[in-house]
C-alpha cells in the first residue's frame, strides 16, 4: 500500500499540537479528519458510529495480544465506514444526532471520494508503534518541549492518573519504564507526574519503529518548510492552496494557545494562532522555579 492510500495518525501527548498538525494536513482537502476516537469522555470519545470498541483507559494500550476486538473496529474507521445504528443506539441527544449527521456524511462522502481518514488522537501516543506496523498508518508523533508542556498542563489546571497506565498490564510489560511512575501513583505533584509522562512517552517514541518523530519547537519556528515536509512524509500533495491555507493559519495575531474552542462539532484545541508565539507563552505561566525544576526532572 503506498503512502497515497494510507491512513495517517497524529499523536503525542495532549498539548504538543496534535490539533494544529492535523488541521495543517486536513488543508490538503485530501483528508477526512476524525477527532480523537480513543478519548474516553464523550464527547469526542464514546462514539460507536467513529470507533466500534469499549474504551477503557486514557491512553489505552492497543498490541498484537489485545488487538482482537480493536483491529476491526479501527479498520472500519480509517476505511470510512461509519456504524450509523451502533451510534443511534448509543447517543440520541440532539447533540448526538447533529455529530452523526456531520460525521456520518464526511465518511460517506470521503470513502466514496477516495479521501483518506487522518486521525488525530493524542490517546494513541502509547500505541503509536501498533498503529503503524499493524493497522499501517503513517504516523506523525509530536514531542512538545517539555517547560512549554507543563505550563500548557498548569494554566488549563490539568493533572494525570499515573494508575491508568500501570493498570494496564500489556503496556508496563512491552515499556518497562512505566515502572517509573509507580513512585508517583497517588501524588498530588502536579508537575512532576507530568514530567515522569513525558520521560517516559519520549523514550517510548524514540526507540519505536516505522514512525515519524516531530519537534513541535521547531514546527513552529518554520511552519511552511515543516508542514511541506510532512505533506512528503504523508504522502499529500503539495499546493498552492494548502500553503496559502497554512500560512494563514500560522500567523494569525493573539494568543497562540488559549485552550479548547470548537471546530465544528468536534472539540479541538487549534484555533489559528501565530505559530511562533507558542514558542515563549510557558513563561507567562511558570514561575523561574517551577521552570528549572521542570528542566532538571526532564533532563
């Protein structure tokens, strides 16, 4: 299968621009884009017309020796094939329906277009490797810098439970190094569970085969000449209207990185921004402290 007909995932750990690399390559007009299938609150998870499977954990862990019910459900979705009776079943709010209607319809028209699914679904960083050798993505992994990261995760007041990862047996068996996070199960340190995710998401990307490790830092800093490398990667085509796309939503003036707003009826983090503002804002919500002691947990 060549890179033109494969199904592409965006990951890496929420806040590392997921989101905005996603929309970037939606602007090829070549992509259906499906938001985050894998996040276990509904919404955008919990939907059984997107994603036919029971999700248990963030960031559940998907290998061969589990792979049996999530294999068919993922191959129905990066086909196109929405389950519109598994999800009238499930969701019937007016909210619902209007998600159905909107989804239902890009799949329909994207598998009958020839279009591609990209899906962009930070929940999928720790099943990057599954995602590429078994379902045969390309995959686009984000590593954000990990000050910026943490004071992404400070001002939105967010946290992790280290116990949904070292619940999950699979994982801690395949990536022994989630084992360090054990020291930190049940700790109310904000910053330092962060920090013990990133180090181990960072090792886990870095030594995982058939993906594409991406610097969000340096994403930022050369938005046309990165996104022109990764339409290559992804095997999109490159053109005048996907640059003349990109580069407006690269320098849109204001703050970069306000948090969620809606795209749609999918709720998304990117909204246009000025890419490179995103490259200091972590010192407006961290103090010098908090910033060394970030940089020495990472080290």
């Amino acid at each position: 299968m060549g890179r033109r007909m494969t199904p592409i995932l965006v990951t890496g750990l929420p806040r590392s621009g997921t989101s905005w690399v996603g929309k970037m390559l939606a602007a090829s007009g070549e992509l259906v884009y499906v938001n985050e299938p894998l996040n276990p609150q509904h919404p955008p998870g919990r939907c059984p017309g997107v994603l036919r499977a029971s999700v248990t954990h963030r960031f559940q862990y998907i290998c061969d020796d589990n792979s049996a019910g999530w294999l068919p459900a993922f191959r129905d979705t990066t086909a196109l094939r929405y389950g519109f009776l598994a999800e009238l079943r499930a969701n019937r709010s007016p909210y619902d329906l209007a998600r159905l209607a909107r989804y239902g319809s890009a799949f329909t028209w994207g598998r009958l277009t020839g279009r591609r699914a990209l899906l962009d679904d930070p929940f999928a960083v720790l099943s990057s490797g599954w995602f590429a050798g078994r379902l045969g993505c390309t995959v686009i992994a984000l590593v954000r810098d990990p000050v910026s990261l943490v004071g992404s995760w400070t001002r939105l007041g967010w946290t992790i439970r280290l116990e949904e990862l070292l619940e999950q047996p699979l994982l801690v068996r395949d990536h022994p190094e989630m084992e360090e996070l054990r020291a930190l199960a049940g700790s109310q340190d904000r910053i330092a569970k962060v920090c013990a995710l990133w180090r181990v998401t960072r090792s886990l990307l870095a030594r995982t085969e058939g993906i594409t490790v991406v610097s969000y830092e340096e994403l930022a800093r050369s938005p046309l000449q990165g996104f022109r490398r990764l339409y290559d990667v992804a095997g999109l085509r490159w053109t005048a209207a996907a640059e003349r796309r990109i580069t407006r939503a690269c320098t849109a003036h204001g703050e970069a990185d306000r948090g969620f707003a809606w795209s749609g009826l999918s709720r998304t983090a990117y909204r246009p921004m000025d890419s490179s503002h995103a490259l200091s804002s972590y010192r407006d919500r961290l103090t010098t402290d908090e910033i060394d002691r970030v940089r020495a947990l990472t080290a």
